[in-house]
C-alpha cells in the first residue's frame, strides 16, 4: 500500500519537499505518513502569507468568519471516525480517547464560531457630557502556534478557532510526533473556504522552524503549548522582540485523598488520572497525597485496579491504556522508574517494558506505582510525562496541602473527600489553575479557562471566554456629540 505524503500549506499552496516519518507508536512497522519537513525559508513564507492575509480576513465581519468556523466543525464532525482512527495509530491513545478528542475539536469549533457572534466589547458611561465611550476587540495580527503531541488534535483547534474568529491569520507549526491530527483540522479549514494565506501549517524540526518563525518581523504573537525547557527559549526571545505570548507548560499534579473520601471512587479517580492517555497528560494525576488513616487500605485497593488495568494497542476494544508515545519518552518514563527505585525502593506495581507478541513492536510500559514517596524525591517534583504514580502519605489536611503545594509547578490539582468545608478551603489554599473535586484532576471543558499557575503556564489563560483575551486588543473610543 502507498503512503500518504502530507504537505505543508502555505499562502493556500500544499507545498512539498523532502519528508519524515510519522510512525505507530503501538506498531513501528505501521507508518501513518509521511510529512514534509519545512524549510526555515517556508516558515518564512508562511508568515509573509499570513501577513498579506490579514486585511482582507480581519475586515471580514465576525460573524462571518464564524460561519467559516462552523464549516470546519461540520467537515471534522463528518470524519470523526477516520479522524479518532488516525490519532490512535499516530499518538497511541485508545480509540475511545480519540473519538472523545475530535469530539472535542468539533465543539471547539463552534462554540468559537458562536463567539463571532458576540466578540463582546465595552460600552460605559462617560464622566463627560455628550460623550459616548466604547472600547472594541482587534485582532493582534499574524500569531505563530506551536502544538506538542500528547492532544494533537484539541490543542490546535484550541488555538486555532479563538485565533480565527477574532481576526488573526496564524501559522500553525505541530509537534513532530503527531503532525496528522492537526494537519487534518487545516484541511478542513481549506475545505471550508477560510481564504488562503489565513491558516498556515508547517510541520518540521521545532529548534529550525521555532527560530524561523519567531525571527519572522511580520509575527505580532506566540502561542505555545508545550516543556517548560522550550517554553522558557521562547519566553526570552519573544521578549527581545517584544511579542505577546502565552504558554501552557508541564505540571506535577497531585490528587489528594482524605479519610472521609468515597473510597472506591477516590482509586478509580486516581487509577484514571494517572494512567489514561498512558500518563500523558499535563493535567495527569502524578501525586497521590494520602490520608494516613486511610493509607494501606488505599494503597492496597488502587494496586488491585491497577492489576486490572489493560494495556495494549489502542485499536482494540477493552484497550485502556496505550503504549508511551515514542522511544524517547519510553526511555524517559523507564529512567524515572530507575531513580524511583533508588529513592523509594522497588515499585509497589510495575515499572518493566512490556514484552510479548501483542507489545513488541510497540513502546508499552506497565502502569507503575511506587509507595512511600516524600516531598523531596525526584520522582515527587519532577514532570514524567508517563504512567507513573508517586503515592505519598500525609498527616492529615492542612499537610496534604503543604505538600501538594511544594512542587515549582501549579496546573491543576485534585481532591477527594465528601467534606464541604474542605472542599472551600482547598479552593482557596491549593496552588494551581485547574481544580476538581471527586473527579480525575485531568478531563477539562472548552467553555471554562484552562491554563496554570506557577512554572506552568504564563500569559493569559486559554479557551473559554478567556481566549479572547489572548487573540484581541481593545481600540477605545470617546465621540463627542
Ligand atoms: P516540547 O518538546 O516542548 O514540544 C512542543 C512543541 O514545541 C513541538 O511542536 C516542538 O516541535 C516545538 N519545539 C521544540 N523545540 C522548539 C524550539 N526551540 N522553538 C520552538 N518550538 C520548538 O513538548 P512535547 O514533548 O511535545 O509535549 C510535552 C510537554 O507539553 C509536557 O511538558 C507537557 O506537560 C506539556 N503540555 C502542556 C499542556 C498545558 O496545557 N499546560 C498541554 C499539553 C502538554 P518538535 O515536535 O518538532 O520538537
């Protein structure tokens, strides 16, 4: 069978080049395309595309670029299948997983696409008489988006539809990994009619095409999700050029267990934050901070689930944790279960490479849980961005929180109790951007702001209402009449 070749898309132009491979991570000898490398010379290009864009896109009314939005939710709708199918093969998540995660992008697309519709502005009273005062939303310009690998379909739209709706032609640059899913959300932009040179997409080498993009003089901003280590990189050029930015970085998340929680309930919350999505999630539980009443009695039940946990290729039914996304982030997961060991002692489940005739030729690791883990541990402060679990046992609430605090990062958090009074002071004390309550600290909505605290995130949040904030300027009007 051939192979699909992915081209870039600039200025409306599927252009082509010499290419990379995008491979299962579940099975190396299945390859899902080929993608074509850009150049920094295209990424050039792409912005120039953007910028010569610009006037006509901005200038068309909101609610007509909101139309155009719409389009592109009912293209995605249409091949949701195809599209879940894709993402599994290329990123690893269960089938499930998948379908939940186009799902998403579609309801991204239209609840931006309703956004055209209002771009909500200000109208105040003046202090002045015969003053009418009004503050109205501007798109910034061209905006760079650069997307990681682990929601490659949700976080480009993510980016995109709030981007789009409000003006801005963007060029959209995913993560190498698991260029597909993003790739297919800019051909239905195409398929939609978004004119061209408004959506722009450049799959390749971050380090080349990050440089490129962000050396581009017509690039107004940067939206980036992904590791703190690039994060930062950007943060300092994008200052030197004086560019607005937003990023969405790693977290070390905790859920927090105290005794008067629903038991079972608190261990499929956790067993689910942890390992769904293999752990690659930057809202994944990481942390298990418990009750020491309630300790061994937990441990013992989140083990027995764990047990149960089946791990395998995603394409298959009953399938509830994939393998890890590439060799590198297999090799870093297994490292961490090395240091773990060192600092905690074996874990209490897991810990090995899965071999056999069904793992193979993929990149499995068992869910992995190691017990009697304190505050200062490597394995406790630092990102894994795998299924691994440090459990961790706490005095009681005012502890739990201490040490669920104690970490550089503040994405999100999760608590597990049936008491009301805890549930506000948590609210109030615990450090992060995202909190649940007897829920996974992982699994938000596009209608709330989503973004951290912290060494996690800087700049304004991202979706919801928020997003605009991001993606506008305010022009301020006073008329005298
Ligand atoms: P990453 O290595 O930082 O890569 C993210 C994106 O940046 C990719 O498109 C990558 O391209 C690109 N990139 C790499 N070097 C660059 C450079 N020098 N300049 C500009 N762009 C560059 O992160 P990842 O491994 O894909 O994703 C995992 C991380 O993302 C974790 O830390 C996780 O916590 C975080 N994350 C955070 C959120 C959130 O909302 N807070 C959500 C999801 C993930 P290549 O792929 O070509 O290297």
């Amino acid at each position: 069978m051939s192979v699909p070749v992915f081209r870039n898309y600039i200025g409306g132009e599927w252009v082509d080049g010499p290419t990379f491979e995008n491979r299962n991570p579940a099975n190396t000898d299945d390859l899902v395309g080929l993608f074509v490398a850009g150049t920094e010379s295209d990424m050039a290009r792409a912005v120039e595309a953007a910028e010569a864009a610009l006037p006509g896109w901005a200038s068309m009314p909101a609610p007509a670029r909101g139309a155009l939005l719409y389009k592109v939710a009912e293209i995605l709708e249409s091949r949701l299948e195809q599209l879940a199918v894709e993402m599994t093969r290329e990123e690893g998540k269960t089938l499930p997983e998948s379908r939940a995660e186009v799902r998403r992008s579609v309801n991204i697309f239209r609840y931006y696409a309703g956004e055209g519709s209002r771009l909500p502005g200000l109208v105040t009273p003046s202090e002045r008489d015969r003053v009418h005062t009004f503050a109205i939303r501007r798109p910034i310009g061209v905006v760079g988006l650069i997307t990681p690998w682990n929601f490659p379909s949700a976080i480009p739209a993510w980016k995109l539809a709030p981007a789009l709706v409000c003006g801005n032609t963007v060029v959209l640059k995913p993560a190498s990994a698991a260029p597909l899913s993003a790739w297919r959300i800019v051909e239905a932009c195409h398929e939609a009619g978004i004119p061209p040179g408004v959506v722009n997409f450049v799959a390749g080498s971050g380090g080349r095409l990050g440089r490129a993009l962000i050396e581009a003089p017509a690039l107004r901003a940067i939206s980036f999700t992904g590791s703190c280590e690039i994060g930062r990189q950007l943060h300092a050029e994008a200052s030197r050029r004086r560019l607005r930015i937003q990023l969405e970085m790693g977290g070390k998340n905790p859920t927090i267990v105290l005794a008067d929680c629903d038991l079972a309930l608190a261990v499929e919350n956790v067993v689910n934050g942890a390992f769904a999505s293999t752990g690659q999630k930057c809202t994944a539980t990481s942390r298990a901070i418990v009750e020491e009443k309630i300790y061994d009695k937990f441990l013992d039940a989140l083990v027995e689930r764990t047990r149960r946990y089946r791990v395998g290729n995603g394409l298959e039914p009953g399938v509830e944790m994939g393998p890890a996304v590439d060799e590198a982030q297999l090799e870093t997961d297994l490292r961490y279960v090395r240091i773990g060991t060192e600092e905690a002692g074996p874990p209490v489940f897991g810990g090995r490479r899965l071999s056999g005739p069904d793992y193979d030729k993929g990149y499995f690791i068992e869910p992995t849980i190691f017990a009697g883990v304190t505050p200062g541990m490597r394995i406790a402060q630092e990102e894994i961005f795998g299924p691994v679990l440090a459990v961790m046992k706490a005095r009681d609430f005012d502890e739990a929180i201490e040490i669920a605090n104690r970490v550089p990062f503040g994405l999100s958090a999760s608590l597990q109790t049936t008491n009301l009074s805890r549930v506000f002071e948590y609210i109030q004390r615990m450090e992060a951007g995202l909190l649940t309550v007897n829920l996974p600290s992982a699994g938000v909505e596009y209608q709330l702001p989503f973004g951290g605290t912290k060494e996690s995130s800087f700049g304004p949040k991202e979706q919801g209402p928020a997003a605009l904030d991001f993606y506008t300027d305010f022009k301020t009007v006073y008329i005298k009449y």
